[in-house]
C-alpha cells in the first residue's frame, strides 16, 4: 500500500492511481458505446465534481453526444446538509431524449435522487446514470447507478474532481481522507 502524505495540510491515502481510474473509465466508455449504438445522447454532466471524470469518459464515447451542465449542491465541508439545491439549471430540452447523467460520486444519493425526479418530470426518453463511484455507506435514498466504476465502501474522498471545501479537486488520483484519533478529519 502506498504510504500515506499530506497534501494542504490533510493527510491523504491513496485509494485510486490515475492509471486505475483511466483504466475503468475505459471499461465504462465502452459499454456505453455499446449500450446506445445507433443513437444519440444527452449527457447531463453534475458539476463541478464531475467534471474531470467527464472530460475524459466522453472523449472515449463514439456515439453522437450532446453535453449540457447542471450544478447541484449539498455539502458544506465533509457533510451533506440533505437539502439539495439546483443552482444551476440545464440549457437543453431532455423530453423524449436518451439522458446520461454522469456523477463523480454518488453518497446519500440525495443528488442523484433529486436530478432523476427533475428530468423524469420533465419528460426524459430514456434515463441512465453513469458514476465514477458508488460509496454505499450513507446510503439515505434508494437509488442505483446503471454504469460504476469503482464501488467503494466509506471514508471520505478527495481528488479528480472531489473536494474538500473547493480544495484539492486538481488532484489526478482519488484519495481518502485519514481520520486523526478524534475520528474528525
Ligand atoms: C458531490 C458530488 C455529487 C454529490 C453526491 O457534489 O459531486 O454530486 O455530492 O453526494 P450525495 O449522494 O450525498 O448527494 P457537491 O454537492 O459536493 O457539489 P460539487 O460537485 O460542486 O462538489
């Protein structure tokens, strides 16, 4: 195992190599390739976290695709406050379209459940996820992704587009957060 370091100030464990996050990436453009052959996507992509996962997912996607953005927003600092609040709203029409929604992570699954509600409300054709990473244990709302890359327990994570407080987003590996002996962060 890699040895723990700090980065800003937080010690930090790696958790996934930037080759181990392109490699599933990888996987997963493939299967959407095949999923949606012969049509053309939405993908909805749920800032900012997802951003870097994105641009990379969809530069290995060979089906037409249109992007369009949406912001949501819930945490301050490492906890969900549970409301989700759109501040941010999408530019295209999603009636009748095949709609990819594509997170970094989904935790509560607050977000995902809120975003999915919308753009069933509003007529989605079809409607699947794509996730980066499915981390199950503050699971709130019941709510499955149709692509994942990594499925992972707990802890909290930070980098490739997941922050701390806006903070280490630009990291190129996925890192979990080590708890000092108070159990605080
Ligand atoms: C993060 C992440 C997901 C969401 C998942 O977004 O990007 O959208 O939390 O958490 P949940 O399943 O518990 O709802 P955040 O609200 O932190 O905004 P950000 O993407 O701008 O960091």
């Amino acid at each position: 195992m890699d040895q723990p370091h700090r980065n800003q100030g937080y010690p930090l464990q790696l958790l996934y190599s930037p080759e181990r996050i392109q490699t599933e990436i990888a996987r997963l453009a493939k299967e959407i390739n095949a999923s949606y052959e012969g049509r053309e996507l939405l993908v909805i992509v749920v800032l900012k976290g997802a951003l870097f996962f994105a641009a990379d997912l969809l530069r290995l996607v060979t089906v037409p695709v249109r992007m369009d953005l949406v912001k949501l927003s819930s945490y301050a600092g490492t906890e969900s406050c549970g409301t989700v609040r759109l501040t941010k709203d999408l530019e295209f029409e999603v009636a009748g379209k095949d709609v990819l929604v594509v997170e970094d992570i989904v935790d509560t699954g607050l977000t995902l459940v809120y975003l999915l509600d919308l753009l069933k409300q509003r007529g989605a054709g079809t409607l699947r996820v794509c996730t980066l990473i499915d981390k199950t244990e503050r699971r709130q709302a019941e709510v499955t992704a149709d692509f994942v890359g990594f499925h992972c327990q707990g802890g909290f994570l930070v980098g490739y587009g997941l922050d701390l407080d806006e903070r280490m987003r630009e990291l190129p590996a996925i890192y979990q957060m080590i708890q000092d002996h108070d159990g605080e962060i």
